[in-house]
C-alpha cells in the first residue's frame, strides 16, 4: 500500500462529534520549544539614558552585547552608559575577591 492512499482516506478530527474535545497534541506539539521566547536578536531604540525614542537608527551609536543591539542618541550618552559601574544587588557569601583579600 502507498503511503499517500493511507493518510488520504483517515479522519483526524471528528468535529461533527457532540463529545469532541481537541485534546491530542499534533506531532510538532509534542514536546515544547525551548525557543519559545527566546528571541535570536533584540534590538532596541529608546536611549537607555535620556529615555528618548530614536526615529531614524541609521549612524547612531549602539552598542552590541550577546543578543542585544542598544543605541544611543548621542556618542556622550554611550559613553555615559559605558562609565556607569555594574552594581549588583547581592554579594557572594564564598567570594575570594570580596574586600580585597585575594588580590595579588
């Protein structure tokens, strides 16, 4: 038998049914993305430090990191991104370099 003939002449769905419920997952349903909301370029347009909206992107400033492209209105406000220390909210309890001690 072909294999054509076979998936021509079944149902899938019997939506005329009273107690129809679609609760079979289709093939590619099976099992999750894992790139359901991971996005393979983010891009944005709005300065992260003035929160102004760029309108025209072209010869801005921008900088890429990983995935993500920002730009800048300006090179002043790029580099004022740039100087801004990284702070982190939380301090390892087991870090080596915390209050100088580690350093050589």
């Amino acid at each position: 038998m072909n294999a054509a003939t076979d998936v021509e002449g079944t149902i899938v769905h019997n939506f005329d049914a009273l107690n129809y419920v679609a609760t079979d997952p289709l093939p590619r349903d099976a099992e999750q993305s894992h790139r359901l909301h991971e996005p393979e370029q983010m891009l944005t347009d709005i300065d992260p430090i003035t929160g102004h909206d760029i309108d025209d992107l072209s010869g801005k400033p921008y900088i890429v990191d990983g995935n993500v492209v920002m730009y800048f209105e300006s090179e002043e406000t790029r580099q004022a991104y740039r100087d801004m220390p990284i702070d982190h909210p939380f301090h390892l309890v087991d870090n080596p370099y915390e209050d100088g001690e580690a350093e050589g």
